[in-house]
C-alpha cells in the first residue's frame, strides 16, 4: 500500500496528504465536542495567556532578559499570571459588590412594591367576587387554584433544577480553579504543547495539521478578544447612561449588559427581562427611558460594531454567522450557540488554507 502511494504522482500524494489532514482535524474536532467540559478550562487558560503576551513582550525588553533570559521569563510569567489573577479577582470583587448593593437597593424598595401590589390583588379579587356571578365564579376558581399550584411547582423545580446544576459542576468548579497554573505554564513554554501535540501527529500530515490547528487557534482567540472588546463597550456605555438618567442599579446593570453580551441569542432577552423588573421595582418611570437605551446601544453594536469586528476576526460575512448561530443552536443547543461563531471562523480559514494548497498542488 505504501508503495503504490509513493509510487503515485507528487500532486496526488500533496493532495491525499490534504484530504488526511482533514479528517484528522474533523475527527479531532468530534472528541472535543465531547470532551468540551473538560477543555473549555484549557481554553480559557489559553485565551487568557494570550490576553497577556504584552506583558510577556514588555518583560523580555528588560537588561534581566538579556543577562538570565530563562530566570527572567519564569518572574515575568510569574508577574503577568498575578496580574491576570488580580484583575480578575477585581472585576469578580466589583460585580459581588454591584449585585450586593443591588439586591440591597431591591430589598429596601421591594416590601412597598409588595405591599402595593396586595392591594391591588385584594380590590381585583374584591371587584371579582362583586361582579362575576356565582355560576361563573364556580367554574373559574378551579382553574386559578391550578394555575396558582403550577406557578408554585415551577419556582420550586426551578431551584431545585439550578442545585442541581451547581452540584453536577462541582468538578469544573474545580478545575478551574488550576486555570492560574495553566496560565503560567503557557506563558512560561507557550510551544510546549503545540510540539507534545506535534510528536504525535503521523510526519507525512504534521506541517498541514499543524498549519490547520495554528489557523484555528488564532481565530477563536481573536474571536473571544472581539466578544470581550464589544461586552465591555456594551456595559460600559450603558452604565454611563443610566447613571446620567439616575436609575439607581447602574453599575450592576451595566456588568450584567457585558456579560449577557457575551451569550449568543438568549443574551440580549435574558438582560432585557432582568433589567425590566429590576428598573420598575426601583423607579418605574425611568423604565421607559431605561429600555429605549438598551435598543439604542444594541442598534448601534449590531449595526456598526459588531459585524466590522466580527469581520475581521474570522472573515465571515454576518449573514453567514446568523445562519451558523441558528443551525447550531438548533442542533446543539445553548452550547451550540455559544460555540458556533468560533467554530464557523476556524472553519472557514482552515478550508481557505485546504483550498489554496490543493491548488498548489496542481500547478
């Protein structure tokens, strides 16, 4: 067998070795679908790295680097990996300390929207033991008992569906809590697991995969910098907005608007209804003007922002993105949602590159 291939024309053996290392890519691409749970932690210690290679650079600019280059780059990973931990315990701290000063605010204002609200269902139960008639009245009151008992049952299996949920990622909890370690090491030896994964690639489609695997990389992170760059300009602005207006939960709303922003789809109406009941249960008639700018900013980052960067990212049209997102959400879920842009760009520049080689090969 492997003396009729290299028996075979050198633009047929380029190709076949094209076609390799493409189905390797897919079918390394189907186990970390698979094994996304316990990847996504090492993607996240990889996105981050990247994020802080400017301090890597800064740091290897220095006389240390020139005189104990290897005991300079272990303090300046060393360095940067704090920075990273301390700019993320920071915004972790800032949001607990938004949402405590939230639910505060909520909580103050909350036993007068409560109690507003029992009058008014004690004179609309009044008016309706006044005015229906008793015949109707019989046959109604079974249906909002029930519909009383549904709502009940839906708040409880909701709790106890997100226990769950926190239960059954414990694990994950936990690994990322090794993110920091992660973090040095590729800082630290940033090729040590492209060669570990090289080594064990087959040599005759180890430059080819290896180009595919790099292509993709740089995508997905350019992607998450991209999401990253346009949740912060989202929170940012509507936190500057609404405080100018004076609603009272600006600082929480705008890191929920950043981070609502970074989930595809369900993002935008997951904000809209928290936002909704946290503005009129503090001041509802700032509610109207607190919905007109979250429209006005979205208009504006779908419109301009959004697909100029998304453009440049991976290089997908946005229509193509819409009917990515759509597809893998409808197949895949909320997951394949949030993977499907990233996914559909690394796709995209690895069949560029396939393509541009196979041509080569044929010239």
């Amino acid at each position: 067998m492997l003396k009729q291939l290299t028996d075979l024309p050198p633009p047929v053996r380029r190709r076949i070795r094209l076609i390799a290392a493409l189905l390797v890519a897919v079918a390394l691409l189907v186990v970390a679908w698979q094994l996304l749970l316990v990847i996504v932690p090492l993607a996240v210690s990889a996105v981050i790295a990247s994020l802080l290679i400017p301090v890597m650079r800064f740091g290897e600019r220095t006389p240390l680097a020139r005189r104990w280059p290897r005991f300079n780059r272990l303090a300046v990973a060393g360095i940067a990996t704090l920075l990273g931990a301390v700019i993320a315990l920071a915004v972790i701290g800032i949001g607990a300390y938004a949402l405590v000063g939230g639910a505060t605010t909520i909580a103050e204002v909350a036993p007068g929207v409560i109690a507003e609200a029992d009058t008014a269902f004690v004179q609309i139960e009044a008016a309706y033991r006044e005015r229906v008639p008793k015949g109707i009245q019989e046959q109604v009151d079974p249906s909002l008992a029930d519909f009383r008992d549904s709502i009940y049952d839906s708040a409880v299996a909701s709790v106890e569906k997100l226990a769950n949920l926190i239960q059954s990622n414990i694990g994950q909890l936990v690994t990322l809590l090794a993110t920091p370690i992660a973090v040095f090491q590729f800082l630290y030896r940033p090729s040590a697991v492209p060669e570990a994964a090289r080594r064990l690639i087959p040599a005759p489609i180890r430059d080819d995969l290896g180009e595919m695997a790099r292509l993709a990389g740089v995508t997905v992170i350019a992607y998450v910098r991209v999401q990253l760059v346009g949740a912060i300009m989202v929170g940012v602005t509507l936190w500057l907005l609404y405080w100018a207006v004076g609603i009272k939960l600006a600082l929480p709303l705008g890191m929920l608007a950043g981070v609502t922003e970074l989930v595809p789809v369900i993002g935008t109406t997951l904000f809209l209804l928290l936002m909704v009941i946290a503005v009129a249960l503090t001041d509802l008639r700032l509610l109207p003007l607190a919905v007109a700018f979250y429209f006005l900013v979205q208009v504006i980052q779908n419109s301009f922002v959004t697909p100029r960067l998304h453009g440049l990212a991976l290089g997908v049209h946005p229509m193509g993105l819409v009917l990515s997102i759509a597809t893998f959400g409808m197949f895949f879920g909320i997951i394949g949602a949030l993977v499907a842009a990233p996914v559909t760009g690394a796709a995209y520049r690895v069949l560029q590159y396939f393509g541009r080689e196979w041509e080569k090969a044929g010239e």
